[in-house]
C-alpha cells in the first residue's frame, strides 16, 4: 500500500472520531423561536422565523430529523431563514442553538409541500440607496496546503508544483487583495526547525525563512498555525497524518515546547520586526485538535498546550496575537472561551472551521463571556470537507461560496477559503486535472467557477447598495454595490445547499427581471454568466474529451478557453433599467452598469 493510500485510509478511519470528551457549558436556556413559516414556491419551501437572542445560530428538522446533507459538517444556518430544495411534503420544526451540543426549544411543526416550477422573481437594486461600506470577507485571509510545498521541484500532471502553488498564492493577493495565508505544518520535520542532540535542543529556521520570505516579496504575511510536533519531541512520533506524515502527537516535554514556540517568534521578530509582527502577523495554536485524526492527546492535554503556546508568544511581545482553537466543525469555541476565562491565558481572536454551509454566528458566545469585539476568524471554510469530492469544480462552487461570502459580511472579520490551489497532497496528490480539488485554481493555474464568482464579488463597489428579491425567489440572491466613479454592480445567483442537486434541477430556474429604478443618464450594461455553459472550465476540458491531464496544446487551448463569459454583447440604457433574463440553478448573473 502506498503512503497516500495508508493515509487516506487512515483518515476515513478517523476523521469523524473526537479527540475526547469535553466538559459540558452547562445550560444555556433559549426559548423556541417564534413565527416559523414554511411558504411552498416552485422546487422549494421557504422556511422563516424571528430571531431568538443569544443564539449562534438554528436547527432545521424535516419530519423529526436533522436537514443536514451528507458532506456538510455543521447543519446548522446562521440566519432566520433556510430554503429546502428536492424534497417530498413534510413538517418542519427549528430551535435555536447556543454552542454546539446546546440546543433549545423547538417550535411546533408546520407542513409545507413544493410547488411545481419553474418560475419568475424580481430583483429591485436601489442605486441610490447606500446600506453601508461593502465587507469583503475574503480580503484577511486564504488557506494553502503547508507552505513548504512551495519548495517542491517535483511535478504533478507535468505541471512544477512549488512554481506554480507560489504564482496561485501570489494571484490571490494581486487579483483579491488577500492580506494574509494560513496553512499546516510549520513546525513538521520537513522544515528541519527542531532536533536533539545529545539531549539538547537545537533549532534551525533556515527553511521557514526561505517559505516566509517567498510569500512576503509578494505581499501575503503567513498565519502562523503552531503545529505539527517535531519528531524529538514528540510524546509518540508514530501517530501521524496525512500522506506527508505530520505528527499529531503532544509534546513531550511541554516547557520544551515552548522554548521551541518563543525561539520561533523571536526568530522572526529579529527577521523581519516586531512591529511588523505585531501589526499584520498572528499565531494560531494547533489545527482542529478536537478531531482523533489531528490530536492524539486528550483535550485537557490541548488546553494546556494554548495556554503554554499564548504564554511563549506574549513573553517575546505582549501585543502580539494568538488564538484558537482552530477546530473542526464549530468544535470547542464555547470550552475555549471558557477554559481562558478560568486559566487567564490570551485570545485575540476565535478561531474555527466548517464546511458545506455558511459559518455560524459565534458573537453571542462572546458576549456572554464578556468577550464582545474579538475578533472571529474562519481559518478554514468551502464547499466540502472532503478530499477528491468534485462538488467545487463546477458552478454549485461559484454558487455556495458567493452565499457563504454575503451570509458573513459584516458579523466576521475572516471567512477564509479552503484553499487556493489544488497543488494539495494532503491525501496524495492530484490523480487528473478535475478531481475534486479544493483550490480555487486547478494544477496548471487554470480557474475554476469558484473563483470567477469571487472575482465577481471583487468587482462590486465599495458602497453596498439596497437590493432583494420579489416573488418566488427560492435560492436566489442578490448583492448590489457602486463605486466613486458611478459604476453599479450588481450580483444575482441562484443555488442551493443540497448538494443531491448540484448538476441542476429545472424546477429551480428562474426567470428574473432585474429593476433598477432612479437612473439618470446613460450607461453601458454588460452581463457576465457562470453556468454549466458558461464560464465553465472543467465543461471545456469535458468537451475537449477530458481524460487525466492535456497533452500538447491542450494547455495552452484551455488557457485561452479559461474566460469570464458575457451572457450577452454590452448594450447601452438610458434612465432607469428594466432586464429579463434567464437564471439556472445552479448560475451566476453579474450585470453591470458603467456610465456612458
């Protein structure tokens, strides 16, 4: 067996194993919430109900069971409403949630039933109507496999690994403005930072100030997550993971430890300056220790590693960031923040991951810990958790990630996508060109729906604009913002969380008519689509008669095939728009208006 298939064994072996039982956070009472409707439209029912305070987020039951879809990891929504798609009549009941294992009341059942489709829906964008200046969620920060795969001279597919994860990095931070990287395993063997001879310790940052220093002649600072464990001090250096081996093992000697963390940091602070640390640098204590796969330790062995791991990066600067707990699925915020509420160890920010759904609203939480303000940083977040899954290769990726991106613009400082490249090899390396990757960008640098739609989202003004949708509008959103110079952008998509639908479904299609009303002058409209049939990557290489890797000119072929496609030529308008247009689901409309 070979060491990829060994691990890849291993982790579906493990991953949905906990690392431990934590103690409970006791009760949070939160009543049920009120007003829950289920209105049928056509391929869909439409749940809402009003907000319950205190609550992170909502439960959604079908028939006595959890809605939850087989690759997502968190089923609960942060808002008062979830659209249910592709389902037989049914009775719904929602409770609010307080942490992960606390959850409310549930309210009594309301039957519902979709409707036959599709249908029509109206979107009005009020251009001169300004809600706020526009988040941009995905700006703070992206994720990327360990970084010294950018060392790597090997191949995959014929393509140069390390040349190739560094120039997706470096587009992350010239097309989207990304501030800073987060990725695995600075502390792995791989990079030689830590070994002992003779019973003493000696530590070499060579190989970290080469992946450092290639990331910042572009721009990007690293997240600096503290993990994996060096061999020498690991308590148990055989429980490892992934296909690179990285050891998820406590350490031995945890005052070892953190002499090994304050070298780093002094290390660094020496290198490039401790304001320069202090202002665009932070450090993340371990990655989703609360997983078996990740943490061989107990829980009580993790807590103590933050509050050591805090402690050394404060001793070398008291403003200094660090924080966690970096975990899996929502796990182990609530435990965290109450752990350093007893132990007195710093958090400058809350950290944790979820996939397949937008992230949860974790302020509440904060506020009863006397934390308000804190920052809250998805260090990882997308379509699946799942390696070699293939939903994010097509438009339903362009679709999820512009309703996670607008779900947590404004309540979360961080939504950081899982990852930039497929360049991975977590579970082994790429086996085809479309296999399921997690990067926005495939092997080769080609782009993927996905980011297309982010760059759409880049593209919107710096002014938020009021919009919404009228009618039977099921999936669809809108996003609508302007820029200094007059320009209005304004994004409508049309999706879905269930992922049994990702290659379509017809009931979902809408036909929308898009209003904007209180125009003056002329201007120049464009419309650009993400569709199956249009800025579709992975749809050309099909067409192309697919296979594992292009050969030849393909290469070249898909890069000139690799375009934003216009749904239609520029047209020019005069005064207020009126466009009608058909949306598919999954699709992405962008129109845009420049005045003439």
């Amino acid at each position: 067996m070979s060491t990829a298939d060994a691990a890849r064994r291993d982790w579906q072996e493990r991953i949905y194993q906990a690392s431990g039982e934590v103690t409970p956070v006791g009760e949070i009472p939160l009543p049920a919430p009120e007003g829950l409707r289920a209105d049928p439209g056509a391929g869909h029912v439409t749940l809402t109900w009003e907000p319950v305070p205190g609550a992170i987020g909502y439960l959604v039951h079908r028939d006595g069971e959890s809605v939850k879809q087989p690759d997502v990891d968190v089923p609960a929504v942060p808002e008062c409403r979830y659209v249910d798609t592709g389902q037989d009549p049914a009775a719904y009941t929602v409770a609010a949630i307080a942490a992960m294992e606390v959850t409310g009341a549930f309210t009594a059942p309301v039957r519902a039933a979709p409707l036959p489709g599709p249908a029509a829906v109206t979107v009005v964008v009020e251009a001169d109507r300004v809600t706020r200046a526009l988040p941009r969620p995905w700006t703070p920060m992206i994720g990327s496999e360990h970084l010294s795969y950018m060392l790597s001279e090997d191949t995959t597919g014929g393509r140069p690994i390390g040349a190739e994860l560094t120039a997706a990095l470096r587009t992350m931070r010239e097309e989207f403005g990304v501030e800073t990287v987060r990725a695995h395993a600075i502390f792995c063997d791989d990079l030689g930072v830590y070994k002992e001879v003779e019973g003493a310790a000696v530590y070499d940052f060579t190989r970290v100030d080469r992946v450092y220093d290639t990331i910042m002649e572009f721009g990007l600072r690293p997240v600096v997550e503290l993990g994996y464990m060096p061999r020498d001090l690991a308590t148990d250096p055989s429980k490892t993971v992934f296909g690179y081996e990285a050891i998820i093992s406590p350490p031995k000697d945890f005052e070892a430890w953190s002499d090994l963390v304050r070298a780093l940091v002094e290390h660094l602070a020496e290198r490039y300056g401790i304001q320069e640390l202090i202002e665009r640098w932070s450090f993340e204590v371990w990655n989703e220790a609360n997983l078996a796969v990740f943490w061989s330790g107990t829980p009580e062995e993790y807590f103590l590693l933050y509050d050591v791991t805090a402690a050394a990066v404060k001793n070398v600067h008291p403003d200094l960031r660090v924080g966690g707990p970096s975990s899996a699925a929502n796990g182990w915020v609530e435990e965290l923040l109450a752990h350093v509420a007893e132990s007195g160890a710093a958090l400058d920010f809350v950290s944790t991951h979820t996939y397949g759904n937008a992230p949860l609203d974790w302020r509440p939480a904060l506020a009863r810990h006397g934390r308000e303000g804190v920052p809250i940083w998805w260090t990882e977040w997308g379509p699946t958790p799942t390696h070699f899954h293939g939903i994010g290769d097509g438009p339903f990726g362009a679709t999820f990630l512009l309703h996670g991106m607008k779900a947590a613009a404004g309540r979360i400082e961080a939504l950081s996508h899982w990852v930039a490249s497929d360049h991975f090899e977590e579970l082994g390396r790429p086996p085809r060109l479309f296999h399921g990757g997690f990067g926005l960008l495939t092997v080769g640098n080609l782009r993927k729906p996905r980011f297309h739609a982010l760059t759409l989202a880049h593209r919107l003004g710096d002014e938020e604009l009021a919009a919404r949708a009228e009618g039977d509008a099921g999936g669809v959103e809108v996003w609508a913002a302007r820029h200094d110079d007059g320009r209005i952008g304004v994004l409508i998509w049309n999706g879905t969380l269930n992922q049994a639908q990702a290659d379509g479904a017809a009931d979902l299609a809408r036909t929308v008519t898009l209003s904007i009303p209180g125009l003056a002058g002329q201007h120049v409209v464009t419309h650009h689509r993400i569709d199956e049939r249009h800025t579709n990557i992975r749809a050309v290489w099909q067409a192309m008669g697919g296979g594992d890797w292009p050969a030849g000119g393909q290469w070249e072929e898909l890069a000139a095939a690799d375009t934003l496609d216009e749904l239609t030529p520029p047209a020019r308008v005069a005064g207020a728009l009126t466009l009608e247009f058909d949306l598919p689901m999954p699709g992405v409309s962008f129109v845009e208006l420049t005045p003439a």
